[in-house]
C-alpha cells in the first residue's frame, strides 16, 4: 500500500495516445499543414499569406483557431479521429479533411480508415458547371450565376444534383439587400438539390436561358469534390457580392476536386461569373457547351416557326377564343398543328409564371391543348429546335480601353476611355434582336488639340440600357438608366460640365430579325453651372433604331429630345455610331453626333479603336 | 475601408430580381419542397439583389441514396418516381402528350425502362394521356400510379 502511495499518479492516469503525438510529429516533418491542397481544404485562396480560411461558420473547424491557424487544424484533426477514442465529432463533416491525412499518414497508420455512410452511400460520375445568363430585361443578371451539378447514378442531365452557393438573406427591403449584399453582411450557404429544381426556377420562372458546361473531370475527381462539399453544408462565409460570390466560392470545389488546380488566386476587386468559366476554359476543364432554352425563348423560336395567319390562330387559341377541338378539324398539315399546340402550351405556362392567369385557367387551358397534342404523335426534333445565341465565353472581355480621335466643330481632339465593365449596345456578341448596355464607371480623357487642354470628358457612373422586343405573346418593357458626369450645352451653345440622372421607359419592336427600333419616353434631372438655376429637370424622349447589317457590324441610329424647365430651353442629341468588330477583344468604332440647344449647334465626328481585356 | 469605398460607389449599382426562398423540408428520404418567389417590376429592376438563388436543404437525395433510408430497393425506385412526378408535374406532363422529352426520359431512367422497351413505354403513355390525366385537378400520387400500372404492361 505505501508502494501504491508512492508511484506516481500519472502512472495511472490515461496517456493521450502515443500515437496521435507520434502522428502530429510525422505530420510537421511532412510540412503537411503547409501543403497547399490542406490550405485548398480548408477554402483558403491559393497561395495567400498569411494563411486565413474565408469559412466563417465556427463548426467548421475543429481547432478554435483553425481559421487562422492552419497547423492547430491539422493537429486538432489528428487528435480527433486519429487515437484510439472514439472521435467525439461525426467524421461525415470532416471527411475530406480526413481522407486527405488519411492519405497522406497511410504508411505509418496500421487501422483501417473510417467511414462516412453518407459518402459511401453517393457514386459520383462528372460534373457540369451550369451558367443562367441573364434574363431579357434585366442586364445585371447578364453576371450571371454559375453553380455545379454533379452526375451520379442517372444520365438525364435534369436528374443531376445542383450545388449552389448563395446568400440567405434576412431583409426584403430592396436597399438593405444591397448594401448588406456588398458589404457581406448576409451567410452565404451552399446548398444541394435536384438540377431539374433549378431549371424550373431560372429557366421556366425567370426566362433565363442556361448554358452547360460538362467539365473533365475523372469519377476519382468528382468523388474528392463531394467529399469536400459534405464538410460545407451547414456551414457559412459570409457572400460579398463583389468578389466572395457564388463564381468564386465554386472554384475551391473545383481546386478541391483537382489537387495543384489553382482558381482562387485570381481574386481582383470583382469576380464575373463568365471570367471564372474563361478561366476554367484556359485551364482545359470545360471544352464544350450546351444550351438550354428558357420558356421564352422557345416561345420566340416557336413564334417563328409560324406564318403571320397561323400565329393569329395561336393567340387565339392561348386565348381560348378558338377551342382546341375546333383548331384540330382545321385543315392545316398535322406539324403546323404540332409545332401550334407546343407553342400555346409554352405560352400557358409563361402566362402562368407571370402571374397574367390564375391556377384555374391555367390547368383548363394546359390541359386541354395537351389533349389534343396527344392526338398528334410525336414529331421531328426539328419542330422543338430552338437555335442558340451566341455562346457566351466567346464574347469580349469585360474591361473596355477605347483610344478615339476626333473633331468637333473644326477643332481635333484625342481622347481616351477606360471602362471597367461591362459591355455596349453596339457589340456584336449578343443577339440581333435585342439590344442590351451595362457601363460602370465609364471614363472619358480628352484633349483638345486647338485650346491644348487635356480635361475630364465624361465618368459614367451606372448606364444600363435594355431594350427588349415584343411579340404578341411576350410584351415587355425597354428601359434605360444613366447617372453621370458629362458635357452638356448650355442656351449659348458652350459646353459645360453637368450631372444627369436619367431614366426612360417605352417599348421597343423587332423591325426585321436584325434590327430593333425603340421608343422611350425620358425624364432627366441635371445639375450644372450652365443652368440658370443651377439644376433643371427635363422631360422628352429617347428613341431610335438599333441595326445589324452583318454579324460584325452593328449600327444605331438615335436621338434624345428633351425640353428643359426651368431654363426653358429645347435639346435634341442625335447620334449616328457604327461598330465593327475585329475580333473577340477589338473593335472599330465610328460615331457621328450632332447636338441642338435652341439655336446652337455642334457636330462632332470620331473614329474610335477599343480593346477589350 | 475597401469594401465600404466600393460599396458606396457602388449604391446605385445593379439591378436583379431577388428571389426570396422558403424551405419546408420533410423528412424522410431526401424529400424537400421549395417555394421560389419572384419579385419583377421597375422598382425592382433599379434596385435589386443578386444573390442568387435559393437555399434548397437537400443532400444528395433525389440520384444517389436515400438518406436515412432503409427501405428495400424496389419501394425506393416508387419513391423516387412518386418525388419526380410530383416535383414535375407540368414539364412531364407536356413530355407524355408529346411523346418524348427530357422529362420523360428522365421518368423512364428512374423507371429502369430502356432500348426498345423505351420507345414503346413513351407510346403507351402518350396513347394513355386521357386516364394519366382524366381532369385538371388530377394529384401526382395518383398520375404516379397510372404511369406505373401502364408500364407495368410494357
């Protein structure tokens, strides 16, 4: 008993683990916790330093100081799972982690590796990157969205899983989702449902049309992506609109699925979500890509599949003016009659997500024109075709360097212009038949080589122009929204610099399939020494034709015509500007003006380069 | 002090349209329903989100496993089918009156239905619109079965 008292309590004590020690010595020898794949693991951008996980969530970690701290994560993994307790946290939310140590001690480890029922349980095949572009009168979501989908049991592309990652936020007050958006105040969440989910959401509900890139990874590949994705459910990073977006928080699953792939280290001000697929284009991931056609664009397709006399029996059959019955004893050949009915069920449907019906009509008018679809057999793929706008990654780079020289009113000038993003109504990569414009903070240098002054010619805060055709089945608005800074005339005829704030909204037709003519009734707000009154608010109109006689030239023609209170004064602002594209990043611009202030007048005429980058 | 500089430069900046998601998830195998939102108009294209997206609370239910899941084999592909069908109800409906589609080849690969068996299964269906479908106020569960019973004819 005396002998008992003498030895040492911590004789008796339980020792931690030999092992997980020996491990954790094995592990610094290895510089392991500095291996860049443990930093990909643990969503830190490549190659930062110091180290510092953009995962804010704490459950994420199992070391309290594991965001900042990548070795005390290793080591606190290693003590977790690696003795002989049993681990006190479920390994399924730190598998990734775990196989990857696993992996890297398996020659001094002698256990088997444990197992995550929820990982076995998935077989992953490939991946698809997936990217909803934007939506016809919205040119912001023209960024976009990209998220990823993951093949596994099934080979229908819309059985595939999705992974999104999004913001959750907590306020519907349209300036609080701004400013918190911007300024990361909501959690932004990763989420996994069915691909099929998302298609109705962006393509059926928001008349997004989505592009799909499958990328190459090995099944090896995908299996390492979804592990990695088990950790991040639950857990949290706080979305920035800017740069921690849904585009860059995608490519760690991608450095996560392909150790030495380095994505995230491209961080700028701004992450587009188109950038990051060009990126993933140069690093050979992505070489090819799908279209999916949105509701309203396979009505647009539809549209023109059928003559003037047989749309009006469409509309009216979408109407229920004609019964379906009645359009099927037509004698009309029996793929007309198809390539109808497909037509009028696609703008039910577009009726019903725009809430312009109720449930009750809807499901009378759907069902009714699929029974006498049914009647009619299945038809040829070439009756659902829906052709493809250009495709997206083939189109220019976001920011714009325009070099220009010019003259106006006998004086030359050179000028230079540098537009951080994003792209221009006279570019030629986007469809004919609508006409689309997003400049941030558009910026004009110019020197004037009579008065040799070099001085601010124009800073465009925000331009945003959409101007979406109608049809007789889908009739949207054109808009257009400017804040800036730039010259304007005063009543006798100088220049002045002035603010304006201006926002029209109209209509817009497409003429020919190449060509839009818009009318937009305008209101302006403008602030400049040239006033009387120092400020002046002005209501007029903004109108013109938007042409493309080739596919690398395009053409608009327009005018804003505004009278001015209290100044009292009339101003009509015509243009006359021609683009034609050189290549993917190089234009030629030409532009023609003429501006009208009462009696005064000015003409200018310029030639412009402009590079993309 | 970067982030606020671009934030407040940036005020006026870009429109969206927001969508507000709710998740009501049952549970049991991997089964979830979503309600999107959509909220349109001008006020709303100048000032706007793009957040992008719902918060769906899914694992990887609806192709890979069946989540807490012990059920035999065969009850599990009914499931699925009874979740496809009743998360699909428009698209597949369209597909069956039509006679192919996405949305029925994605029911006929659930329904392990392939090859020539395929084509006639697509045919039966649609040449069966009417007893799919016999009004307009039809429940999934029960257009699920119909499908089931005629393919179980195939």
């Amino acid at each position: 008993m005396v002998l008992a008292a003498i030895i040492p309590a911590s004789l008796f004590a339980q020792p931690l683990s030999p092992d997980t020690e020996e491990l954790i010595q094995i592990a610094r020898q290895r510089h392991l916790s500095e291996d860049p794949y443990w930093r990909t693991l643990l969503h830190c951008p490549t190659g930062a330093s110091p180290y510092e996980s953009f995962v804010d969530a704490p459950t994420f970690f199992l070391a309290e100081t594991g965001k900042t701290d990548a070795e005390a994560e290793l080591d606190a993994l290693i003590r977790t799972f690696f003795g002989s307790d049993e681990p006190k946290r479920p390994i399924c939310r730190f598998i990734a982690r775990y196989t990857w140590v696993y992996e890297q001690l398996s020659d001094v480890i002698d256990t088997p590796p444990l197992i995550c029922e929820e990982a076995e349980r998935i077989t992953p095949s490939s991946a698809t990157l997936v990217f909803p572009t934007y939506h016809l009168n919205n040119p912001a979501s023209m960024f976009g969205h990209t998220f990823i989908t993951i093949e596994t049991n099934y080979e229908t592309p819309m059985l595939a899983d999705a992974v999104n990652y999004a913001a959750l936020p907590d306020s519907r007050n349209p300036l609080t989702y701004m400013v918190k958006g911007i300024a990361g105040s909501f959690k932004g969440y990763y989420s996994i449902l069915p691909y099929y989910k998302k298609i109705q959401e962006y393509g059926d509900m928001a008349q997004r049309d989505i592009w799909e890139y499958p990328l190459n990874l090995t099944p090896e590949e995908t299996r390492r992506m979804v592990l990695y994705i088990l950790e991040l459910k639950d857990t949290y990073s706080y979305y920035y609109f800017f740069d921690k977006n849904c585009s860059y928080m995608l490519q760690f699953l991608l450095e996560a699925a392909r150790p030495g792939l380095s994505l995230t280290q491209d961080k700028g001000l701004t992450v587009i979500p188109i950038d990051t697929i060009k990126a993933m284009q140069r690093q050979s991931l992505i070489t090819d890509a799908r279209y999916r056609p949105s509701t309203g664009s396979r009505i647009r397709a539809g549209l023109d599949r059928l003559s003037k006399p047989e749309a009006k029996l469409a509309r009216q059959l979408s109407d229920n003016a004609i019964s379906p019955d009645a359009f099927l004893a037509m004698d009309l050949p029996d793929e007309t009659k198809r390539v109808t009915l497909d037509l009028v069920t696609d703008v039910t449907r577009y009726r019903l997500a725009k809430k312009k019906i109720g449930q009750a009509e809807y499901r009378e008018t759907f069902l009714g024109t699929l029974r006498a679809r049914k009647t009619l057999g299945k038809g040829s793929p070439e009756e659902k075709t829906v052709p493809a706008p250009p495709e997206p990654t083939k189109g220019h780079d976001a920011a714009r360097i325009s070099t220009t020289v010019g003259v106006v009113d006998g004086d030359s000038f050179e000028e230079i212009a540098v537009t951080p993003a994003f792209t221009n109504l006279l570019n030629t990569d986007h469809t004919k038949r609508e006409g689309i414009q997003i400049e941030f903070l558009h910026t004009r240098a110019r020197f004037n080589n009579e008065e040799k002054e070099l001085s601010l010619e124009g800073l465009t805060i925000l331009d945003i122009i959409s101007l979406a055709p109608r049809n007789t089945f889908i009739r949207p608005l054109s808009w257009t929204f400017h804040t800036g800074y730039e010259q304007r005339m005063t009543k006798t005829g100088e220049m002045k610099g002035a603010y304006s704030l201006r926002a029209a909204t109209g209509m817009a037709w497409n003429l020919t399939e190449e060509s839009i003519v818009f009318l937009l009734p305008e209101a302006e707000f403008l602030s400049s020494k040239g006033l009387d009154k120092g400020a002046a608010v002005g209501a007029g109109i903004h109108t013109g034709l938007l042409f493309s006689p080739a596919s690398n030239w395009r053409t608009l023609l327009s005018g804003h015509l505004t009278r001015r209170m209290p100044d009292d004064t009339s101003e009509s602002r015509l243009t006359f500007e021609n683009n034609l594209t050189l290549n993917k990043n190089n234009r030629i611009g030409l532009a023609v003006n003429r501006t009208d202030v009462e009696e005064h007048h000015t003409w200018e005429t310029s030639l412009s380069w402009h590079h993309y980058f | 002090m970067k982030k606020w500089i671009v934030a407040l430069g940036a005020l006026l900046v870009l429109t969206g349209t927001s969508y507000a998601a709710n998740v009501a998830e049952d549970c049991g195998c991997g089964l979830g329903k979503e309600l999107i939102g959509e909220k349109e108009g001008l006020g709303w294209n100048l000032l706007g989100t793009f957040l992008n997206g719902t918060s769906g609370n899914q694992t990887f239910g609806m192709s890979s496993g069946t989540l807490g899941c012990s059920k035999p084999e065969k009850f599990v592909m009914n499931e699925r089918m009874d979740v496809f069908v009743a998360d699909n109800m428009d698209s597949l409906a369209v597909d069956i009156a039509t006679g192919n589609g996405e949305n029925l080849d994605a029911l006929m690969e659930i329904a392990q239905v392939s090859g020539t068996e395929k084509a006639k299964a697509c045919e039966a269906l649609q040449n069966n619109f009417d007893s799919i479908y016999p009004t307009a106020n039809v429940e999934d569960t029960d257009v699920a079965q119909s499908i089931r019973g005629i393919l179980a004819q195939i």
